[in-house]
C-alpha cells in the first residue's frame, strides 16, 4: 500500500485511539468502523465475511498490523 499524506491519515483516521479502520459494502451502502486493536477488528470482520465481500483494512501505523503466518511448505511427491 502506498504512503498516505498527513491530511489523507487524518480524513481517513479522525479518531487517535482508534488506528485500525475497516470498510465494506452491505447491501447498498458503505459502511466504516474504527477499532483500537486488531482482535476488536477480527471479530467484526469474521461477522460481516462473506464470499466476494470486498472488506478493506487499514492500518494507521503498519507496526499495528499483526504478522502473516508463514505458508505451509508442500511436501515433494518421492
């Protein structure tokens, strides 16, 4: 993702204790919330996931955002 200017974080994250934000489609509207840390925003989001559901998360400071589990490595056929 690329760097946001200082007023975009601003537009984008009006409230400083609240750095996590999430957007989705629900039915015809958007909808926006704002989380102060990253299990408050899982538990929506398992709530609002749905098949082709386009949910944007954004992170106001990248440290917040948790690490990815590393892939499983595929076993070689022998």
């Amino acid at each position: 993702m690329p760097r946001l200017s200082k007023e975009k974080l601003n537009e984008l994250f009006p409230y400083e204790s609240f750095p996590i934000r999430m957007e989705w489609r629900d039915g015809g509207s958007d909808k926006i919330a704002w989380f102060q840390c990253h299990e408050h925003m899982q538990k929506q989001y398992d709530k609002v996931k749905k098949p082709r559901l386009k949910v944007d998360v954004r992170y106001k400071d990248p440290s917040l955002k948790p690490e990815e589990k590393p892939k499983r490595k595929r076993r070689a056929n022998s």
